[in-house]
C-alpha cells in the first residue's frame, strides 16, 4: 500500500511530520512518498498543484494532506493560490463524501462554548456531500433580470442541482458509516422549500430500503442548526448536502473547543480517500512550533479506518491521543490551567510513546 504524503504549507509541514512519525511508529507495511502542495508546490514547480503532485496523489491507496493557504501567496492570481490545490485534488480525485467527526474528550469539555452537561460525551460524524449543489451548479453569474419585481436591475444568481446519482451514493456511505456506529442516521434537507431537497429526501428514503438494520429521520437544515447547539447529543450520524453540510460541520466543529483536534476524511466511492484536518495553515503561528498535531494524527487514523482496511491499528492511534491528554499535556491551543503546555514535536512524540 502507498499513502502519499502532502503537507502544504504554514504549519502543515509541522502537523504533517508528527502523524508520519506516528504512522511509522505503527510498524506497518506501507510505502510513504511525499510531494509539495500548495505555496509549497507554486515555490517548487511556479502551481500549487503540481503535476507530479496529483500524479502521486492519483497512484496512492490514500493521501495525507497538511493544510495549504499561506498569506505569502496572497497576491497571486487566483489559479495559482494554494487553495487550489485542495480544490483540484477533490475535484480530479472525486472526493464526494466528506466525513467530520465532532467529538469533545471529556478532558477537554472545559473548552467548548457550551455547558458541560449539553455537550460531555459529545460523538457525532457529519457527513457532507462535497462535488455538487448549489456550490459548482451552472448557471451562475450576475445578469440583467428579465422577470419578476426588479426587471431590468442587476442579478446574482446560482443553481442548486443535485443528479440522483450523486443523491444515492452519498447516501450509500451515509447509511453505511451509520451501521459501523449507533445505527442512527438523520438526513437534513429543506425539503418543504426546494425542489433539489425535497428529491434529496426522496431518493434518501428509497436508499434506506438497503439499510433497515438503520433508522433515518429527516430533519429541516434550520431546525438541525437549532438542535445541533440546544441537544447535539441527539444525532449520531447526519448526512447532508454541500452549502448545509459546510455551514453545520463549521458549527459542530466548534462544539468541541479547537479546530485544532478535528479531522477529516474526504471520499471517492472506493473508499479511497483524502485525510486533512479541518483546519487551514495557520500562518499566523507556521514555525512558532505549537500548532496543535492531534486533528492530523486523528486523520491519519481516519485514513486506517476508511481507506486502509486498519481499523485496530485506527484505535491504537485514538486511544494514544486520549492518554496523552488524560496525562495532562496540552499545545496552547487547548492550554487551561493546571495541565502541562508543549509544542507541536512533544505532542507527537507524546502520542508515538503512548501506542501500545
Ligand atoms: P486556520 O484554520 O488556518 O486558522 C484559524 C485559527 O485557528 C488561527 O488562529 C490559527 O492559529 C488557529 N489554528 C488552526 N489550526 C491550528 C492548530 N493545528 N493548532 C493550533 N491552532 C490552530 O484558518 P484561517 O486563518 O481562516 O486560514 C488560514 C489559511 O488557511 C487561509 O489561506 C485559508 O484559505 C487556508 N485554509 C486552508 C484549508 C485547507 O488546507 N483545507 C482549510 C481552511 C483554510
Ligand atoms: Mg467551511
């Protein structure tokens, strides 16, 4: 098996270093090559992703990515931004199916926003659709209006669409990461507004006829906004489409405390995936040497679950990161009093000595 290794940029290259030390630490047969990514990738070859890049990417079983968006790079025509190159390696790879666990350690409950007995405990997985709806549909554009109250007024417009292929498949991984948990899914649309979601819940219902060991209920996106923030612990599983699923993923990841403990998985329909965290590169602390590793090892776990067929070697990574901060130890990111501050390199090598 091949992973391919891509840190980006700012402090990906820092977080990147720490889940391959941790990945070797495994002691498992696989081939790791790296290749740069975003300002890393325009600094060696003038584009952010570059050829032998995505050829890479292209080869490999599954890939681990950094994070790409260095301020440096800024002033660069948008095709040559950093972000690009995540963009195009979703795109080209058709990585549809991004999975976010939201999960608050109970030694860090002190950390999110909400009151303990609200969120302690808190273990849920959103999943979003990630190639289509209302973000790439077509028209788009600013125009002329030629019907309804402001004929003849400038225009913004954009199309939510969703084939019913794209509905089902992300319903099939939906349904199908539901059965490895609690069994519980909860689809979230607007079915009672728009065309595109009330098909989405349509074509949902007909997918669960394949799952009955899995019970689905169907939620309105503003009262799921509602209820992720009054009782998340309700939902375990929620798949949803890309605009709702960006926006609620956002709010869940934020229930947990630090951006800097959440990974993510991003699919194609093999399961061969794209494992980031959630966060972007941080250039504001790149080289300080505190960012936070533990959202990337937890993606590197991820990536042992989902697309290498290692779900035990998965565990022993989850359950090193809940030792470590059982010990007590904390980057600043999740710094309170009375636990032990270190920097990004203590944290991953506090994680390689707790595998067992
Ligand atoms: P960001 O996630 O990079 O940073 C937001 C805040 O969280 C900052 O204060 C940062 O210091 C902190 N933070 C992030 N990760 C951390 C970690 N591991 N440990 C400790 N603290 C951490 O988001 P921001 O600042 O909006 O974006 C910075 C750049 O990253 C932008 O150019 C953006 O486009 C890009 N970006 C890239 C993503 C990706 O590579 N998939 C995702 C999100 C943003
Ligand atoms: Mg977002």
């Amino acid at each position: 098996m091949k992973i391919a290794i891509l840190p980006g940029d700012g402090i990906g290259p820092e977080i990147v270093d720490q889940a391959v030390n941790v990945l070797n630490a495994l002691d498992l047969k696989f081939e790791m090559e790296s290749a740069p990514v975003g300002g890393a990738g325009y600094a060696a070859h003038g584009h952010p992703l570059p050829e032998a890049t995505l050829k890479l990417a292209q080869e490999a079983d599954a890939i681990l990515f950094g994070a790409v968006g260095d301020w440096k790079y800024d002033t660069l025509e948008r095709s040559l931004r950093p972000e690009q190159a995540i963009l195009g390696l979703r795109k080209n790879l058709n990585l549809f199916a991004n999975l976010r666990p939201a999960i608050l350690y109970p030694e860090l409950s002190g950390a999110s926003t909400l009151k303990p007995e609200v969120v302690s405990g808190l273990d849920i997985l959103i999943i979003r659709e990630l190639t289509g709806d209302i973000y790439f549909g077509k028209p788009r554009g600013v125009r002329i209006a030629t019907d309804g109250a402001f004929v003849g007024e400038r225009e913004g417009y954009d199309t939510m669409r969703y084939a019913e292929t794209e509905i089902r498949r992300i319903a099939h991984v939906a349904f199908q990461a539901a059965q490895k948990r609690d069994k519980r899914l909860t689809s979230v649309d607007k079915a009672n507004v728009l065309e595109t979601f009330q098909f989405w819940k349509d074509i949902v219902t007909d997918v669960h006829k394949e799952y009955p060991d899995v019970a689905l209920d169907h939620m309105y996106v503003d009262n799921a906004a509602m209820q992720l923030i009054r009782a998340p612990k309700k939902f375990d599983v929620m798949v949803t489409g890309n605009m709702f699923g960006d926006i609620l993923s956002d709010a869940a990841a934020m229930l947990t405390g630090s951006i800097g403990m959440l990974p993510s998985a991003s699919l194609d329909k093999n399961n061969k995936g794209l494992y980031e965290p959630s966060h972007g590169s941080a250039p504001d602390i790149a080289g300080k040497g505190i960012a936070n590793p533990l959202a990337t090892i937890l993606s590197a776990a991820m990536m042992l679950r989902f697309s290498l067929g290692l779900p035990e070697q998965a565990d022993r990574i989850e359950n090193a990161v809940k030792k470590v901060l059982a010990q007590g130890l904390r980057t600043p990111d999740i710094y309170e009093a009375g636990t032990t501050k270190v920097g990004t390199v203590e944290m991953g090598e506090a994680v390689v000595r707790a595998l067992i």
